[in-house]
C-alpha cells in the first residue's frame, strides 16, 4: 500500500468515526428533546436503543459510501477545481447515498418491526409507513450540513497540506521548535523561455498541470509540499521519513518518471515537455506558526539557503539533482544509485566549502 493510500485510509477513518460521534449526539438530542416537558412526548414504539441503533448504522452506511466517496473519487477526480465545484458535486452525492441509505434502513426495519417476510401485506405498509416518516426530513437536513462540513474540512487539509490543519489545531508550532529536516528545491528549466514562448496565461496552466503532476510522486514519499515560489517547489521531510528508503531520492526520479509518462499530454498542449533541476540537503530548522491574518508554518534556518544554493549549481555542473555530502552519508545508495563527486564547492553565504555530489539511478 503507497503512502497516498494510507493516507486515504486514516482520512476515511477519521471520518467513519466523527460520523459515529455525531449519530449518537444526534440521538442524545432527540431522546432530549421527546422527553422534554415542551414534547408531547415520543410514540409506544420509540425506544433510546433502536433509535441508537438506527443513527449508528446510518453513520456507518453513511460514512463508509459517502465519506469513501469524498476521499476516494471527488477529492482524487476534481483536486484541481474549485471549492465551490466539488461541494456541489457533493451534494448531489450525497442525496443520492441518502436516499439508498433511507430505502435499506426502512426495510431491515419493516422486517424487524412485523417479523414477517417482505412479501407480507403487513410488512410493506410498515415500509411505506418508515419512508414517509418526517423524521426522514430533519436527517437528511442535518446530515447534509455533516456532509458539507466534512468536505470543507477535508478541502482545509488540503489546502494546509496534509496533517498541518491539524498541528494548527492543536498549536504544535504556537512555539517555535527545532526540528531535523531535509529539503528539496525543484526549480523548472528554462522557465524565462518557456514562458516568453507560451505567454503568461498559458504558462501558468502550465506550472499549474506541472505541480499537480508531480504531486502524487511527492506524497508517496512521504514528502510535504512546503510551498510554491513562482515556478520552484520547495518539498520538505521530517529527516527520519526522508532518509528511510531513500525516499527523498526516490521522489525526485519518481517525479521525473511521472513527467516522462505524461510527456504526449504536454506535446500536444505545449508543444514542449517540463524538465526540472532539484538541490536537495538537510539540516536543523526552527519550525514555528508566524502571521495573525493567514497564519502558517514556516521553516527558518541556514539550511533553507543552503538547499537553494544548491540548486543553483545543477545548471553550472549540467546535472539534474545536485545532493550535499552531508545528507548522502546518511542514505544507503549502494546498488541503487551511482555518485558523481562534483567538488567542494564554495557557496555564497556560506564561510565553509559544501561536497556536493549528483546521483544516477543504476538502471540508467
């Protein structure tokens, strides 16, 4: 299982379990409510435990059909358009998982409630009966509020890259703290020409298919989109993520790969195929929350200048990924990738020579 289905997997988790919270709140609320002394009161045949029952299996069914919707197909299928675009798609939906949710409960509860076959006069009036039920209404009003809420909230994720709505949540960076990182700035080539040739609009739909296309390579390896910078990508690992399999290497080629497959696509719309040059190193980072208005988290340290410099050399030694000596000690590349030591580089900025090596898969 990749990386991206794990992380589909602890999604649709999350929210099988957050469905089953509200149901069983939903039921507190109407057991509250029926019982209250402004209610006339609830019906012989209510019961706190078949009530329970029924809004524990609706969030069951609901989440596993709905919620395996949302993370598997609409946030997969339409990751590129607009908000507005996917809670709509969403809508429509979820009112049709709802009402197949509806016709099976009211079913499985004729045949409980008559304990007689389907076939039974008495058990389809009982049918009839359950699907007319206004309490039908008030769900399918809550529960689409639930549905739109949990697709918000999963459009936030993505928006804050994955697990750091979270980390905002819970104020994990409110205080800054150092962390061991590895980075990796991908800068597209000739970017000044391209977009001279193709014209602002059309580069921009460029780099934006670009980014997306490299994004699944990314988060299969464990990689966090740090931010966009014009036409770079800066993609950040915690260290111990990055250096298990290789994979902050691994993602690099897998990117590159991915480009490769997709080059047809880019011909015909741009009569040109995306390359891509990347510096990569690793260091210590102060990672803290900054700004009131847009408030994110940033990475600060030496080790961010460092990596871009580096990447500035892959033009000058020709190469396509650029490491530092430091980060390359810490991988186990044999068999796997062949080093080409470019030197001791002096970098600006820098008081200390950087060994810099380029690397090749050894299927190459």
């Amino acid at each position: 299982m990749t990386q991206r289905q794990q992380l589909k997997f602890t999604k649709l988790g999350i929210i099988i379990v957050a469905w089953l919270c509200i149901g069983f709140v939903i039921t507190c609320y109407d057991y509250f409510v029926l019982t209250s002394g402004l209610s006339a009161g609830y019906s012989p045949s209510f019961t706190f435990g078949n009530h329970l029952a029924f809004n524990l299996l609706a969030a069951l069914l609901g989440a596993l059909m709905g919620g395996g919707f949302l993370v598997f197909y609409v946030n997969e299928k339409y990751r590129d358009k607009p908000y507005g675009f996917t809670v709509i798609a969403v809508l429509i939906s979820f009112f049709t998982v709802i009402a197949i949710i509806t016709v099976v409960l009211a079913f499985i509860g004729a045949l409980v409630q008559t304990g007689k076959s389907y076939s039974d006069h008495e058990t389809k009036k009982a049918f009839y009966g359950l699907l007319s039920n206004r309490l039908h209404v008030k769900n399918i009003v809550v529960w689409s509020v639930v549905v739109v809420l949990t697709q918000v909230m999963l459009q936030f994720n993505t928006k804050f890259g994955e697990g750091n709505m979270w980390n905002l949540v819970r104020g994990k960076y409110q205080t800054p703290r150092e962390e061991q990182r590895i980075f990796m700035f991908v800068d597209l080539n000739s970017s000044t020409t391209i977009a001279e040739k193709l014209g602002d609009e059309k580069y921009h739909q460029l780099l934006k298919e670009f980014f997306a296309d490299i994004t699944n390579p990314i988060l299969d390896n464990k990689g966090e989109i740090y931010q966009y910078v014009g036409d770079e990508v800066v993609i950040a690992w915690k260290y111990d993520d990055g250096i298990r399999y290789n994979r902050c290497i691994e993602c690099f080629f897998a990117m590159k790969s991915a480009i490769t497959q997709l080059s047809n696509k880019y011909l015909a719309k741009y009569e040109l195929v995306p390359g891509f040059k990347a510096g990569i190193h690793c260091g210590r980072v102060v990672a803290g929350e900054v700004g009131i208005i847009k408030r994110d988290i940033t990475f600060s340290g030496d080790v961010l200048n460092t990596t871009s410099r580096i990447q500035g050399k892959c033009k000058e030694f020709s190469a396509e990924i650029i490491a530092s000596g430091e980060l390359l000690n810490a991988l186990q590349l044999a068999g796997k990738y062949t080093t080409r030591f470019l030197g001791s580089i002096k970098l600006r900025g820098k008081e200390k020579d950087v060994e810099l090596s380029t690397l090749i898969p050894v299927s190459s």
